[in-house]
C-alpha cells in the first residue's frame, strides 16, 4: 500500500488519493460551525479526504463550546464509541441526560439514540468512533429534551437534508477559539 498524498483545500491537510498517512491534528482539515442558533455541529477534524469517508471505519475529533452540540439527535444502524479526552458535555441518550467528563467513555450498540452539548467552562474535546458497514441507515426521532437543548430535529426523519434545513452548513476552517485548545 502506498502513501496517501496530502493537500490542503482550505481548512488544512487531508487525503486526495488512497493510502497509509500521518497527520497532525494542528495540520489536518478542520470543519467548523459556531455561534448562532442554527449551528449544531461545533468544530470536527474528520482526518477523511475528498472521496468520502473511509470505507469501515469513521474517526473524527470534535470540539464543542457550552451549549454547542456535535449534531440533531439521532440513531444509526452502526455502533459507536466516543471517549471524552477534554472538558465537560452532556450526553442525551435514549432520552436521558448524563453529564461526562474527561476520560469517560460512550458505547452505543446500534440503534441508540444519543447526542452531545457542550459544557463546563470551556471548549470539550470528543474523539468519535463509529462502524462504516452498508447499508447506512440514520432515524432523527422527535425529541422534547433533544429540542430543549437545541439538537432536536423537531420531527421525525430518516432523511439528513430534511433534519439539517434550518441549520447553517459548517465552513473549511478551523475555530475562532484553535488557541485555547491543547494543540493550537
């Protein structure tokens, strides 16, 4: 297997053809939405290139401010895993609210509904690991506590377009807060 070559197409670096690669989280494409009501996904580094996302396995770092969530409530037929490695967040999950911090860890067998907000003091770092198999299938159910929080696609949808229509789309860029984080 060859290298994967690398470029930047704004935002940082990120793979444009098939391969192994390293890069660093200071160096790699970040996508951001922040401020404002209608954003609900903070900052991510999805580490993917232009084709897509890797074929078996999703990996991204995401980075939420307070009140800021990763997405709309949701469940995927695929599992996923989060392990918080900084800050402070709230997990919605199966209609319940848990409050996580550095260094807890988050199993959801597929199915589960779940979503983070950010809190705390400052930025929450999530590394967020998810299975790749096809087909891909997501449900946005209504949710009253998913909505209060500003993460509720207020009915329920299997298509992302129609959960995502009020919301901005995030931009190729990192942050307006990179310098408060670990790495900026």
């Amino acid at each position: 297997m060859s290298e994967a070559r690398l470029e930047d197409a704004g935002g940082g670096l990120r793979p444009v053809t098939d391969g192994w690669f390293v890069v660093n989280v200071r160096d790699a494409q970040w996508l951001t939405s922040e401020g404002g009501e209608k954003t609900t996904s903070g900052s991510e580094c999805p580490f993917e290139g232009p084709g897509g996302e890797f074929r078996q396995l999703g990996i991204r770092l995401h980075v939420l401010t307070p009140g800021e969530a990763n997405g709309l409530y949701h469940r995927e037929n695929q599992q996923e895993d989060f392990l918080v490695l900084a800050g402070e967040c709230l997990l919605l999950v199966e209609g319940e609210k848990r409050r996580l911090q550095a260094w807890d860890f988050v199993h959801c067998p597929a199915n589960t509904e779940h979503i983070f907000i950010g809190a705390g003091e400052g930025p929450c770092t999530i590394l967020m690991v998810g299975g790749r198999t096809e087909p891909w299938e997501v449900v946005y159910p209504a949710s009253e506590l998913a909505s209060r929080h500003g993460a509720g696609a207020g009915e329920e949808t299997t298509d992302p377009d129609r959960a995502y229509a009020n919301h901005e789309p995030s931009r190729r860029g990192k942050p307006s807060y990179w310098s408060q984080l670990p790495w900026g």
